[in-house]
C-alpha cells in the first residue's frame, strides 16, 4: 500500500461519497475507486459497502480509518521534523478571526510572517468563536483568534490577548449614560444591542443573566461587528452591550460598567496542543505584535 491509497481511502470515507472523493482529491471516480480496491486487495477485506452513490464504511473500514488517518498524521510530522531540522517552512496556515475582527495586531504578525516566509499560504477565515473552535478542535483551522467566556477551551493550547469586563455604551444624555454604573437586572428595562450567540461578549452576557437570579437581558438586536453595533446604540436603537476596550473605539458614545458580571469576556489565540513548524512560527510573530515585551509563546512541535 502507499499513502496515496490511504490519502483516497480517508477521502471516501470522509465524503461518503467516490464522487465526492475524487472532486477532493482533483482526479477522476475511477482511479478514486481503482486505488481503493486495491488497498481493500492488499488489505483481504471490503472497506466500504457501496449502495449507489453513497459508500458506507464496513467494520474493517472503520478500524482501518482510525490507522490510516495515523498513518498519514505520522507522515505529515515526519516532514515538518525535517522541515524543522533544515529550516525550511512551507506550505498552508489556516487562521480562525472572530467576525468583525479589527485587531490590528493580528493583521501586524500576518504580514510579518508573510515577509519572513513567502512560501506559506494563508487561508483567512471569519466565522462566530464557537465555530472558530471547533474547527481548531478537528483540524480544519490551525489557529483562531476567538471572543470567549471565562475560560480558554479545554484540551486547547492557548495564549490570551485580553481579559476585560462588559460595558453599557448609550448615547450622552440619555438616562443610562447618568448613570455611574448599571447592573445586570437594571438593564432589563432596555433595548439591548449585542453580537450574536457564539461570540464570547454574549456568552458572558448571556451567562451573566442567568446567574443573576435568572434574569437573562433580552436582546432586541444583533450585528456581527462591534462598530455596527455601536452605530445603532448611536442612533437610539437600543444599549449596546460590548467589551471595554471595544467600546474605547467609540468616545462620542458613554460607556458605563456592568455590575454583576461574574466572568470577563476573553479575546484569546486558540490552536492544538501540538503545532507545526510554520504555526509555531506565526505564533512567534503574535507573541511579538501583542506582547513586544514578553517571553515568546510556548509551543510543543
């Protein structure tokens, strides 16, 4: 067997489909399903039950996958050893940015590791934090840039970028911005502004509400981005519920603290235990443009 059968066999069973497979793997059905009989041949054992145009794995088909998935793992590390070894980088990062990311450092150490190695691509993507982590959990993201709540994820290395409260932000002149601070159940008598469910700043407002006897702020509008969400506050549509520092980008707008709000809304680098040459390189260029002045982030390779 060779790791392209096993490449093609992970593909199938990944699709369920020999169509499918092939469009992954940029060659046709038939040489899809030609390299996975023969593996199923060298192997003595049916890998898929074929109904159609679906392929289901066998019993034989599911212990195999776990070691072929191995296989290929074991593959990968051996390259970026000897990547490491002779100092070379190559090939892809994906990275993770919460929706209506405006961290400028982030942007800083992306160009910073595009400038110090060309030969990696970076795929960008933006999605809500939860989905951001669990496509860190599965692979399909190498590092996220994520809003979360209290605590970084488990089973997750992870570096945090900022730790801060929840602020009220109201028009001045308006009755909250009198106010020197609000609590949780006060601000159920208003509008409220916020990102939507599966960003950390609602989490924590969210959580917030329901520890406080229950009381859970119902919110009349949601936007992806913090800028957006200030804009409505701005123009009377409601309170917009953010972070400190995003609310510092908005000084024609009265920030006043939350009481009650147990745990802090985190903005924290995610990724797993275990990074490669080039993700332990970028992640050199993040502990540079966040914390110029502290030890590099640790990362086991």
């Amino acid at each position: 067997m060779d790791l392209r059968q096993l490449e093609y066999f992970i593909a199938v069973a990944e699709t369920g489909s020999f169509t499918r497979a092939a469009e992954r793997v940029h060659i046709t059905q038939s040489g899809v399903s030609a390299q996975v009989k023969a593996l199923e041949h060298e192997l003595g054992a049916e890998l898929f039950v074929r109904s159609g145009r679906t392929a289901r794995l066998t019993e034989a088909g599911a212990v195999a996958l776990r070691h072929a998935r191995e296989a290929i793992d074991s593959t990968l590390d051996l390259r970026d050893a000897i990547d490491d070894v002779k100092g070379l980088i190559r090939g892809r990062l994906r990275i993770g940015m919460v929706i209506g990311c405006e961290v400028a450092p982030l942007f800083d150490a992306l160009a910073a590791f595009h400038d110090a190695h060309p030969g990696i691509a970076l795929e960008l993507t933006e999605a809500n934090s939860d989905h951001l982590v669990a496509g860190v959990r599965t692979g399909a993201i190498d590092v996220a840039l994520a809003g979360l709540a209290g605590e970084p994820p488990e089973h997750l290395a992870s570096q945090v970028i900022v730790s801060e409260p929840l602020v009220a932000l109201t028009p001045p002149g308006g009755d909250l911005a009198g106010r020197g601070r609000v609590t949780i159940a006060q601000l159920t008598a208003y509008r409220i502004i916020c990102l939507p469910r599966g960003t950390g700043i609602r989490d924590v407002l969210d959580h917030a509400g329901t520890a406080d006897l229950g009381l859970r702020p119902e919110v009349a509008l949601a936007a992806t981005s913090p800028a957006t969400v200030a804009g409505l506050a701005r123009r009377g549509l409601g309170v917009a519920v953010l972070s400190e520092s995003m609310a510092a980008a908005h000084p024609d707008l009265v920030a006043v603290p939350i009481d009650g709000v147990a745990i802090p809304a985190l903005l924290a680098l995610v990724w797993q235990e275990r990074a490669s040459p080039a993700l332990a390189a970028l992640l050199q260029h993040c502990r540079a443009a966040f914390f110029p002045d502290q030890e590099p982030i640790g990362v086991r390779p």
